[in-house]
C-alpha cells in the first residue's frame, strides 16, 4: 500500500471516529447484534478461510519462520467461533463506557464543572495470528466509539479479510454507522506508516511476541498499551494445599501452554511438604521440569516449567519483582497474612491466591471481550476492555465568567462536588 493510500484510510478512520462519538447506545448495541449473527451465519465461510491460512502457516513452520506457539493459536474451530460470538453478546449487555460522568464539581455559583469519559479516537492494532482477535476488537472498538486501523500476521490474511468484511457489511445494515470505523492492512510496510501515523493514530496496541511489541514500542511517537512478555509465577507456599496445588498448576501450565498467562515459573517454599508429589504430578501430566534455566525471565509458551525452591514468601515476592514481566502471578496458601503479603507487593497486573494464572483474561473477567492485556502504568492495566477504551474530558459550563474576579479578589473559587 503506497503512502496515499494509507493516509485515506487513516484519514477516513479519523472522521469516523468523530462520528462515532454521536452513536446512541442503541444504535451500538443493534451493530453489535448484526455482527453477531452474521458471524454465526458466514462461520463455514471463515472456517474454509481459516483453512487455507493453516495450510500456509504450517509450511512456514517447517521453514522455521512461525513458531509451534503461534501456528496454535491461529486455529480457529467451533468452540472459538462460539466464544467470539457469545463475547460479542456480551458486550451488548454492559454499560456504554461513553458519556458517563465521573465528576461534577460546583467551582462557584453557576460555574460548573464536568468531567466525561469520551474515546480515544483511533485505535492501531497490530497483531499475530489470533483471527478472534478481529471480532474482539471490532466489538470493543463499536461499543466504546473508537475507530480502528488492524493489521494482522501474514499467516492469518485469509480469516481476517472474511472476518472484518462479515464484520463491516453486518455494521453496513444498521443505520447511523459511520464508514470507515473498522479498516484493515495488510503488508509490513504497513506497520511502518502505521507507527509514522501520530497525526491520526491514537493509540497502538500490539498483541504478540516480545520482539513484535518491543519493535513497535521502539519505533513510534504514539502511545503503546500492551505487554511485551507473559512471564507469570505461581509460589506454592508452606501451608498450600497438597491437592489444590496440583490442580491449579496443571491447569495453569496445561490447558493453554501458548498463552500469555500461562505459568511459566513455579515457586515453591522449601518447607512445603508436598513438593515432591507436586512436581511428580505435573511432570505425569507432561510438563518438562527445569531446575536450572538459562535465564529467570523466560516465556516458553509451551509444556516446559521452570521451577525455583525459596525459603519464603519474601523471597517469592523479590524473584517475581526482579524477573517477572508484571503480567499476572498467584500465590497457593492457607496462611491469610502470606496472601495478603503478596498480593500487596508484587508488582504485577494481577495478583491471585488460590487460583490459576489462566483467569487472566477479558472474557473471564466479565469485561466481554478485551484488546488485549496492559503491563502499563498508566491509563489501562491488566485485561483491557472497555474502560480501557476511553479516556475523559472536562467541560466547563458557566454564565460569562472571567478569571480577572477570581485573580483580583471579587469572586472566590467554593469547589464544591454535587
């Protein structure tokens, strides 16, 4: 795509974005229920191009250039395609995220201020494989007004282009939907306008690998929301329970070895009585044990755990803090003060006790959908749904006030919230 044409996209992207901000509820929620339903009825259509793309990822795989991690999550089948449409419905029943007031403050006498939560504005989403990453942040870009620019892996190009298109002419049906919300590109050199695009892009959000996010989070002017690795920790501390130990760290090693909150570290307190039948029951299910890793800080996205014997809980909270990616970490107790020691000062997104790191995640939080998950400080951390979508603006009403009154003495600022 020449330079041209991708600033007519951006600037389409960008009018529509206004535009969006005018949508009623209503009208939001019916687009929602459109792309639904024409999702539910083009699925055999999206599957045929899922296949064609799986095909083409496994001949990159052989030639080394697509990680095992990646190719898995590029699938899609009848579960996925029933939890893209069910987060979609999802999303319809929760509050519009736009227009709320979150402050109202009398400054003096009939000079009142607001504060309202209003979009972004444009969204650049750049990602890897994941096709239900397209229905996902449509439906959380639809709901909270936000226009968006997605570019997707070379491997998943088939799925995405029947995905968005299903997506936009579902949106085409409902009357007062701006066009050009929802746009898509394709080539890497794509991403190189896209991270040059501050004028019309808002926000970038990547959702990949360490070297993709790092990449993009080197290379722009604009804002990143996301997270570079998913190195999360579980500490089994001494007073854990033997039988709930096993069956959180399995599931949160094993039931999707490629995600990102999967565990990729396990801490266990050198005093836990069980260990030697924990590490012997995950092993059966599995799952390789490393003792001794060439490096702490290491996501394996696979059925590989690296495993650290500490004396306490500081200890599991001080090699979490130096080595952890911030992304999500549990702790496995029944000492109430431990658990509450931990989930204080580790320093991560998300903080459990007695439960797996899979929790982690926009759907299972209720969130309906999520753009992805945020390490950030600022403005959305954790799963980002929707209130990770808008930020606020202020607006001031009043009668013909000036500040010279206020700077000379005549009037006097009261600051009182109603």
């Amino acid at each position: 795509m020449d330079t041209k044409e991708f600033e007519n996209i951006c600037k389409r992207a960008k009018s529509a974005s206004i535009k969006a901000q005018g949508l009623s509820t209503e009208t939001k929620n019916k687009g929602l229920t459109a792309v639904a339903k024409a999702l539910e009825e083009n699925k055999d259509k999206i599957f045929e191009a899922n296949k064609k793309d799986l095909e083409f990822a496994k001949e990159l795989v052989a030639e080394g250039k697509l990680t095992k991690a990646t190719f898995n999550r590029l699938k899609l089948d009848e579960n996925k395609m029933r939890d893209m449409v069910q987060g979609i419905y999802d999303i319809v029943k929760l509050d519009d995220p736009v227009n709320k007031t979150l402050l109202k403050r009398q400054l003096d006498e009939g000079l009142i201020l607001y504060k309202i939560s209003c979009p972004i504005g444009v969204l650049g989403i750049i990602f890897e494989a994941r096709p239900d990453v397209i229905s996902q942040i449509s439906s959380l870009a639809i709901k909270s007004s936000n226009a968006v620019i997605l570019k997707g892996g070379k491997e998943s190009k088939n799925t995405n282009t029947v995905i968005l298109d299903v997506i936009n002419k579902a949106l085409a049906s409902v009357d007062g939907f701006p066009e050009g919300l929802l746009n898509q590109v394709y080539s890497r050199d794509d991403v190189a306008l896209m991270l040059q695009a501050d004028k019309y892009i808002d926000l970038i959000i990547p959702r990949g690998g360490n070297k993709l996010v790092q990449f993009i989070k080197g290379n722009t002017k604009i804002p990143v929301l996301g997270h570079a690795d998913g190195i999360c920790h579980i500490y089994v501390d001494e007073s854990a329970d033997l039988e709930l130990a096993k069956r959180v760290v399995i599931d949160a090693k094993t039931q999707y070895p490629s995600a990102c909150n999967t565990v990729e570290t396990l801490l266990i307190n050198k005093n836990f009585k069980g260990a030697e039948e924990l590490l012997n029951t995950i092993k059966a299910a599995g799952v390789e044990l490393i003792f001794e890793p060439e490096s702490w800080h290491k996501e394996y996205s696979d059925l590989k755990l690296a495993v650290k014997y500490v004396a306490n809980v500081d200890e599991a909270i001080d090699h979490i803090n130096t080595f952890g990616s911030g992304h999500t970490e549990s702790i496995l107790t029944e000492n109430e003060d431990n658990a509450q020691k931990f989930m204080n000062l580790v320093d991560s997104a998300g903080v459990y006790h007695n439960v797996s790191t899979r929790f982690a995640d926009g759907y299972r939080y209720g969130f309906g959908a999520e753009v992805g998950i945020s390490t950030n400080k600022t403005h959305a951390r954790g799963p980002v749904g929707l209130d990770g979508l808008v930020i606020y603006k202020y607006k001031l009403i009043g009668s013909g006030q000036i500040v010279q009154d206020y700077v000379s003495g005549k009037k006097q600022f009261h600051h009182k919230d109603l």
